[in-house]
C-alpha cells in the first residue's frame, strides 16, 4: 500500500513465498510478483526467510 513496507507486504510475502514453494503460476500476477520481488531486498524481510530460521531443516 503504497512506498512504505506495510501490513499489506507483511501478509503478501508468505504467501508469495508458498506459493512459489509449491508451483503456483503466478505470471497472471505481475504487480504481485513486482512487490515481493522488491521486499525480498529489505534486510528485516530477508532476516526472515524462513530458511534462516533455527529451525529451518537443511
């Protein structure tokens, strides 16, 4: 919503990422795809992945 990271981004990027996680097409969403491509560069988003997490299986 907007230029600011928002509560809109923090809903978007775990969806984003599921979906991909599991095949979804997404080329039907390229505003979508713009912004979680955009908020994946932002330290705390990338601090969050959930590969990073502790319990992130190898």
């Amino acid at each position: 919503m907007g230029d600011e990271f928002s509560l809109a981004d923090v809903c978007l990027v775990p969806q984003m990422y599921s979906a991909q996680r599991f095949a979804v097409e997404l080329k039907e969403y390229p505003l979508l795809n713009a912004i979680y491509e955009r908020v994946q560069e932002l330290p705390w988003v990338k601090d969050a992945h959930p590969a990073k997490q502790p319990d992130a299986e190898s």
